[in-house]
C-alpha cells in the first residue's frame, strides 16, 4: 500500500490547498518523493505550483474514475521530487458518474494502489461530503484536518469524525488522525487564542504543536503560482510550514 495522506475538512477555505501544497514542498525539500493528487474541481493546487488545469482523463478525474492509469497523467513540478496529478473542472460531474458505478466508493483506492514509488501522497480534497471525498478517505491511510482558528472552526469536526468513524466501520478499518492543524491563526485576535485552547483542551495530543499563522505572504504566493516555501522562504508562513513538515515526520516515526 501506498502511504496516503488525505487533507480534509468538509468546510471551505480553511487551508486545505494551502497545506497541501506547502506540507508537499517542505517534504520534498528535505527529500522526500512525494506526489499530491488534486481531487478538488477548483484545481487551486494544481494552479498553485504554477501549472494549467488538465483536460478529461488526462487528470486527477479519468484516474478517480479508474479509466486512466496514473503513472500516465503524472506532472513535473519545479521542485524536485514532488509531483502532481492535476485537477480539472471534468471532476464536478464525477459525483454524478460515479454513482451508478459498482465498488463506486472504492474507484480511488484500486487505482492508485499500486503507486508504491513516493514516500507520501497527498490528497487534497475538495469542500463538502461527496462520493470524491469518501474515495478519498477509503483511499487513504492517514488525515490531518485543517482548522481555521475562527468563531465557527468547531462546527461540522462532528460531522468529519462520524463520516471517518463510518469509513473505519466499513471499508477502512486502518484510518488514522495523523492530525489536527490551526491554520491562519492571528495573534492580535483574541478569538484565535480561544478557539486553539478550545480545540486543544477536546482534541488534546490529535492536535499538531505547529501552529500556521495569518500571514500575507502565503495568500501572495498562491496568487503566484508558488508554495510560499519558494515564494519568501523567511515569512512566518513559510517556516510555519517547515516546522510542521518536521512535525509530521516525527508523528510518522511514533
Ligand atoms: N495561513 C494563511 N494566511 C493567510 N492566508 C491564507 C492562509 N492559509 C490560506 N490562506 C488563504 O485563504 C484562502 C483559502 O485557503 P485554501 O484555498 O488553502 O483553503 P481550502 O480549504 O483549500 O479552500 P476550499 O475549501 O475552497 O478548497 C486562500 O486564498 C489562501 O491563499
Ligand atoms: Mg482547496
């Protein structure tokens, strides 16, 4: 088995992509091969290494759907060791084509199971609750979920974890929290501070010490085409980044 890490969280804009293309790039820089899917329709990973959408099944969607062989569809980035499969916007009728498919919660899983050359896949998945997110989570052995440090962060964890805890009781019985992780957190607003202790006091040891600050410089480099790793190696975002790139490793290690 691959080792498949899916980043999600049924709420948007909480700093799925961003982790997913800043987590990826850190760990390659330290020398990792990793690949990051994008399974997101908005294609804003793909378009956040600078590259275009795909077209039809020459994408992340022919291989959700199991007509395409990955290895065929899998992009060069500019950072060494880590590659991408791109979205497109083929993927918003997924849903629909998928479900009349027998195994159709499982597509994802046969396709990608034999993609056993990276030391980690990432997945970023799109907002909502959909058949891409389920192929998701049966796909992967390992989450971290993003969690904008804001008034409405603990909203919907609920519904995540009863959606992971059905996934284990029924096809993935080995999915695994790798973490929790406190995204755009702004220091100078006391709602921030609250949320994080709130989250922490419930969550406890599930969630990452790393914290990823607000910071301009990360919204700036997506804007770009670039983790922000590339973009201002020194900004508050980018070492952020790192830290928990370091983090994760260790949680790996345990
Ligand atoms: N730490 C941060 N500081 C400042 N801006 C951020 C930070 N993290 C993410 N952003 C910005 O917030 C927006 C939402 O982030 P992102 O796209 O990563 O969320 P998402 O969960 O993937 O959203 P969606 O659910 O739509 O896929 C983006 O414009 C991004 O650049
Ligand atoms: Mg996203």
């Amino acid at each position: 088995m691959p080792n498949v890490v899916a980043i999600i969280n049924q709420k948007g804009g909480v700093g799925k992509t961003t982790t997913a293309v800043n987590l990826a790039t850190a760990l390659s820089a330290i020398g990792k091969n990793v690949l990051v899917l994008d399974l997101d329709p908005q294609g804003n990973t793909t378009t956040g290494f600078g590259l275009s959408k795909g077209r039809g099944l020459q994408s992340s969607y022919g291989v959700l759907l199991g007509l395409t062989d990955p290895r065929e569809v899998i992009l060069k980035t500019y950072v060494s060791g880590l590659f991408i499969i791109s979205s497109t916007i083929d993927l918003a009728a997924a849903e629909i084509e998928l479900f009349s498919q027998k195994d159709r919660d499982q597509k994802l899983k046969q396709s990608i199971l034999d993609l056993v050359e990276y030391d980690y896949i990432f997945i970023d998945c799109p907002p909502g609750f959909g058949l891409i997110n389920i192929n998701a989570l049966n796909a992967s052995n390992k989450i971290i979920v993003p969690l904008q440090c804001e008034f409405y962060a603990l909203e919907g964890l609920a519904q995540l974890f009863s959606t992971i805890q059905s996934v284990r009781n029924t096809i993935n019985r080995d999915l695994i929290v790798s973490g929790i992780l406190l995204t755009m957190y702004d220091r100078r607003n006391s709602l921030s501070s609250m949320v994080a202790s709130d989250v922490r006091a419930h969550f406890k040891n599930l969630v990452f010490n790393t914290v990823i600050p607000r910071n301009v410089r990360i919204s700036e480099a997506s804007s770009h085409g670039k983790p922000v790793i590339l973009y201002d190696v020194r900004s508050a975002g980018a070492i952020s980044y790192i830290e928990l790139a370091r983090e994760f490793l260790d949680r790996e290690r345990k």
